[in-house]
C-alpha cells in the first residue's frame, strides 16, 4: 500500500489542526505557509475531511478550521480512509492458494491495527526516540 501526496497532506492538516486545539480556527493559509506545501492543494483535501465531519470550518475574518471531534476520537486510519479509500496493501483473490491468501490477509489487518490504533492526538503530541542512533558517513 503507498500512501499519496493527499493522505500525507491529509495528516498534515489534521495533525496541524490538533496542535492548535483549543487556539480557534486555523486557516489554511497558515498550515501552507508553515509546511510549504501548495493551499490550493489544500483546500481541495479540506472538503472530503470536512464532510466526513473530521473537521468544520468557521467563516469570517478570523475564520479556518477546527477539528470536529477530540483529536483522541480521531484514528490515522479515519483520515486516510477518506483521502485514500479502502485500507487494502494487496488485492485478496479467492482461487488464490490458501496460504498466500492468509499471508494478504495478515498483512491488511496489520496495516489496519497500525492506522486504527494511532490517534491524531498520539500524532500531534509525538516526541520521537531520543536515542536513535544517526550515521555518520566519512569519504
């Protein structure tokens, strides 16, 4: 499964929108702008977040967009699912041979854990490992 430029921006917007919580509405402009990414872009992904009811807007001067919900309420998967599609890495074909179908299967329902155990709120508040070790090259 590859996830595109419309599920990482996705992410994007929504993990920004967890970040400023509570702050009001947040325009589109400002995760732009922060992100370097196009807002044209983004405001094409905001309308399948916003009629999934992920997030409302807020008209006015001072207007932008809020979450809709708890951003604990709220799963990766929840948003890749409505940028993406279905959650399916492989194809699953039923004259397939027994044990490479369960392999598909096994694969799809751990990309699914992952996506639907990991909530915006896990994504917005990460603090990385600290003790990751970065390589050094010398020439």
């Amino acid at each position: 499964m590859k996830i595109s430029t419309k599920g990482r921006y996705g992410l994007t917007i929504m993990i920004a929108l967890a970040k400023k919580d509570g702050e009001g509405p947040t325009s589109l402009k400002s995760i732009a702008k922060d992100h370097n990414l196009s807002e044209h872009y983004l405001e094409q992904l905001i309308a399948p977040l916003r009629n999934a009811t992920l997030v409302k807007s807020v008209r006015g001067a001072y207007g932008g967009y809020m979450l809709a919900k708890n951003a604990t309420e709220i799963t990766a998967g929840d948003i890749i699912r409505v940028l993406e599609g279905p959650i399916t890495p492989v194809e699953i074909i039923d004259d397939e041979e027994p044990a490479k179908r369960d392999l598909w299967i096994k694969i799809r329902d751990a990309v699914k854990n992952v996506l639907d155990s990991t909530t915006l709120d896990d994504l917005a508040n990460y603090e990385g490992e600290g003790n990751q070790e970065k390589y050094m090259f010398y020439i």
